[in-house]
C-alpha cells in the first residue's frame, strides 16, 4: 500500500507519522511504537505485508526519528499522553497497538488509561519494570556511559560516525544491524541519555497499568538466553496481571522477534486480529 509520512502536532509537540493507505474502507486499524533509541523504521520487516491488511499508522516517539525533542519535563508517562493524543487524531475507530520495548510500556499505558480508544493490543517483549532484563542491565550500567553516548551523539555530524560506537556495544552483529542502529542512535535525541533516572526505577512492577488493560492483548516474548528482556517468570507475571492476555513464546530470537521471525510475526497478528 502507498506509504505516505507526515507531521501530526498534539497541541504540545509535533510527532512523525507514517501511514499506509488503507487497503479497504473497512480495514481495521493498527498503531506501531517501536522501542527506546529507535524508531519506526524498526517495523520495516513486516510493514508491507500488514498495510494488505490493515489501516497502518507507526509513529516516532518523542526524542527519537524525526519527532520533536524530548524536553527537560518529559517523564515516560509523556509518551502515553503523546500517543493517547495522536490516537485521537488519525483515527476515530477503536484501533490495535502494537508496542515494542518502551513501546510496549507506552501500548499498555495508552490502553489501561484509555480502553475506549484500543481494540486490542499486541505487546512485543514490553519494558515491564524493575524485573526486566533490560533494567537489571541498566542498574549495572555506570552513569558515565550514558553521559558518553549523548556526546557522542552530539558530536556525530553523520550516522556512519556512530558505526564504532554502535559496533562496540553490539559485538557481532551484522554489518547492515550497525548502520541501521546507528541511524536510529543519530535520530536520537541527547536529552535522552541525559534525563535524570528516577528513583522509581528500582521498585517499579505497574502491576495498576497492567491489571487495567481490559483489551485482548497477545504477548509475544522471546528468550533472555538469545537476548531477550523478559524471562518466562516475569512474561508470566504479566499475563497473569492483565485479564484477558495469552503468551506466544519463541524460544530462538532475542529482544526483536518482529525482525527475527517477521512471516511468523505477520501471521500472529492476522490471526489475533480475527479472533
């Protein structure tokens, strides 16, 4: 379907917003967020063959791709407000999200706090908190490398400038991998890495946003081993907080199985979808 992409403003910020056409009038919509330090494009995979089938919108978080900065008074609720707000302008029909990572943390939020506006909900190894990987990993992280990160943000005058950075963090991954996380990271916002870490950080579950989501909601995880940000406990953990949920686990790809297992993906969604 034809792609066209544009800015929409929410009254507070102006967010990048690509969108297929629809290929019928009555083809039921879906909302991409992708995760932190990336950007829409990480749906490109799997964009084509979903636009056969559905209204498809992907967004740009604020302070990532092309959407506006994050803002010095930006906390992670911000990007639900963003998303709840730009709902509310590209669509009046209930509509299906489908969050990765943050994206999944922001997909949850949206729908806990505006069950009216979602359909049903997709949640692809979502941030779920203090019993994520990713922030086990994070806790161990020395403020320094965040600090250098943004420098070397701002010091890049083009993506390929961030390729060592970007290859030194994700030893082993392919060449065509690097340049596309480093376009991401050159997209991205400095303020990001520089934004204080709430001392929530070490406590929070949003068992509340969770056990609030009243959507169908599919939750798709893959394996900590491979790289994944949920472990089978935590995944579970999850499903038994929201109320009408079911987990596909690939047990061989890591943090992104819309990008390891893109047909398998595609096909998940069109089921889930005519359930």
């Amino acid at each position: 379907m034809k792609l066209t992409e544009r800015y929409i403003h929410t009254g507070k910020i102006a967010l990048n917003l690509s969108e297929w056409a629809a290929p019928t009038p009555n083809a039921p919509p879906i909302l991409l967020l992708h995760g932190y330090g990336s950007n829409s494009q990480t749906w490109g995979r799997v964009t084509d063959k979903l636009s056969r089938s559905f209204h498809l919108f992907a967004l740009d978080l604020r302070g990532m791709g092309r959407s506006g900065r994050y803002g010095r008074n930006s906390v992670r609720q911000t990007w639900a407000d963003d998303v709840i707000s730009a709902i509310k302008i590209i669509t009046s029909k209930p509509i299906m999200i489908i969050g990765h990572s943050l994206g999944g943390w922001v997909a949850s939020a949206v729908s806990a706090q505006c069950p009216e506006l979602i359909s049903k909900v997709v949640l692809v190894e979502p941030y779920s908190g203090v019993y994520s990987e990713v922030r086990k990993q994070a806790a161990k992280r020395p403020p320094e490398q965040r600090s250098l990160r943004a420098k070397q943000i701002r010091n890049a005058c083009r993506p390929e400038d961030l390729s060592l950075a970007v290859s030194k963090q994700y030893p082993g991954v392919s060449e065509d991998s690097i340049k596309r996380i480093a376009h991401m990271w050159f997209q991205m916002d400095p303020g990001l890495e520089e934004a204080p870490v709430s001392s929530s950080e070490e406590t929070e579950t949003f068992d509340e946003i969770f056990r609030n989501i009243k959507s169908s909601t599919l939750i798709i995880n893959g394996s900590v081993v491979e790289g994944g940000i949920l472990s089978e406990k935590e995944t579970a953990r999850i499903a038994g907080l929201i109320p009408n949920s079911r987990v596909l686990y690939w047990p061989k790809v890591g943090h992104s199985p819309h990008i390891a297992r893109n047909h398998d993906f595609i096909r998940a969604v069109r089921r889930f979808s005519d359930e």
